[in-house]
C-alpha cells in the first residue's frame, strides 16, 4: 500500500533524523529539510545507510521545497527556530497536516517547565500557520536516544494533541508505524501538557543517570 511522503523540517538533527528512520524503514517516503540543502542531502544519505531492505526513500532538500513536496509535514526544530523556520514553510503548509514535535524549553533551565506566551508551542505554530494548517502536537516525550536504532523498542507512549480528528489520525498512523503506541490526549489546547512533561522527563534524565525516560499511560486498552 502506497503511504504518504513526510517532510521531516529539522530532520538533520537529533530527533528528527530518528523518527525519519523508523518511518523510513515503515514504507513512508522522507524529505528531510534544513537551512542548507546540502546538509539536508549529506544527512539523507547517512540516514539511508541505516534502513534495511525495501525501506522508503529518504531525500534533503531546503526547508521550503521540502515543505512543499511532503504530503504531511512533522516540525522538528529547537523552540527558538520555530518562528523563523515557519515563516519559510508557511506556504508549502497550506492545506495540510503538521505534526509538531517542538518543546519550549527555556535555556538553562531546561528541565524546568516554561510555557510560551500562548500557552504552548503548538498554539503559537496554529497561529502563524493559519486556519488551513492542521496542526498537531506528537512526539514531544520520546527521547531522540535510541530512534536510530530500529531493533531498540520505543519505551514510551506518544500523547496526541489536536483539534481535526483526521489530522490526529495522521499522527496517530505515524506514533503506531515508528513502533510506538499513540494517546488521544485531547485538543490543541493541551499540547501545554506534553510540551511541559518533557522538562521534566529532562530532569528524569538527570536525576537517575538514564539517556532516554519515557511515559506510559495506564488504564486504557492497548489494542485501541
Ligand atoms: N532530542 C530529543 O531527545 C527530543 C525529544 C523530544 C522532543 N524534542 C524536541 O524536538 C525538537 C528537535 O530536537 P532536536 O534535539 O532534534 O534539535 P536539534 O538537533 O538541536 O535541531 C534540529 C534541527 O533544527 C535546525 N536548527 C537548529 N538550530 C536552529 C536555529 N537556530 N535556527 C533554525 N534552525 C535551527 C537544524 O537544522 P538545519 O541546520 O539542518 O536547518 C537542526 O538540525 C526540539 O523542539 C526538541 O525540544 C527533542
């Protein structure tokens, strides 16, 4: 079955690179985007000599173009590059899902919670991108640590916040394609919450000398 391209904005860095191997190697053609089309190239190719066999293409190209050619496009860039980067991808946005992995954290305290002006990240990217953009808040709590590595289990549950259930479904799809079990956790309102939880996931990190603490949420079937 033929599954959606996904353009990963940010995907030379630590997080996005992983996630675009795990949906690579799940059949879903990447493009990965960056300021330097170059880098975005060189870190494609890298990234493909990780995927095993029949895994889909991953290519680079600049941050806008890449918008551009992805069905589905997933933010993955530092809370200080959101506003730049978005004014380049508004236009190749329009019309589609985008699922926002970004976390605001406010340097040094990192595993500190802050909450931007607007009460979250992804309420601020709603608002630059504009009523046509369905905007969606994923991954916000799976550390960038293990991604690569496609035989390493995920251990933590994706929280989902929207407010377009389709575009929720989207980002569900990609929570349950990257190995990982995705939570409807509301609208978009509440991306303030798993934005906030990976400060302190941070300091998790920290206090008990692990590289990569995660959540799982009790209670409910996991087959749903
Ligand atoms: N790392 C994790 O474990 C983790 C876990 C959960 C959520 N997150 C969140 O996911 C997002 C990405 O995290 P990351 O660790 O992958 O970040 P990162 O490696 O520091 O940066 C990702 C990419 O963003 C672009 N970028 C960096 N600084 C920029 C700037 N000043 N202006 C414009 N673009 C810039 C770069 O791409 P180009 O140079 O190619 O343009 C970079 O490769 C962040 O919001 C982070 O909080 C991270």
């Amino acid at each position: 079955m033929a599954r959606f391209s996904i353009a990963v904005i940010g995907g030379t860095g630590a997080e996005g690179s992983g996630l675009c191997v795990r949906w690579a190697a799940a059949g879903y053609p990447i493009i990965i985007g960056s300021r330097s089309p170059e880098k975005a190239q060189r870190v494609a190719q890298e990234l493909r000599e990780l995927l095993p066999p029949h895994s889909a293409p991953i290519t680079g190209d600049a941050n806008g173009p890449a918008a551009e050619a992805g069905q589905v496009v997933v933010l993955s860039v530092p809370y200080s590059a959101q506003e730049a980067t978005l004014h380049q991808i508004r236009p190749g946005c329009q019309g589609k899902v985008l699922v926002t992995v970004v976390v605001p954290l406010k340097p040094p305290k990192v595993a500190q919670v802050w909450r931007p002006p607007a009460g979250s990240a992804a309420e601020e990217a709603q608002a630059q991108l504009g009523p046509n953009v369905r905007v969606v808040a994923a991954f916000q709590n799976v550390s960038a640590a293990h991604l690569k590595e496609l035989d390493h289990p995920v251990d933590c549950d994706i929280l989902v916040a929207g407010d377009d259930p389709e575009a929720k479904a989207v980002a569900m799809e990609l929570a349950r394609a990257a190995g990982m079990f995705p939570v409807d956790a509301g609208p978009l309102a509440n991306a303030s919450v798993p934005e906030g939880l990976t400060a302190v996931l941070i300091g998790i990190n920290r206090q008990y000398r692990v590289r990569g603490s995660g959540i799982r949420i009790t209670g409910i079937p996991r087959e749903s």
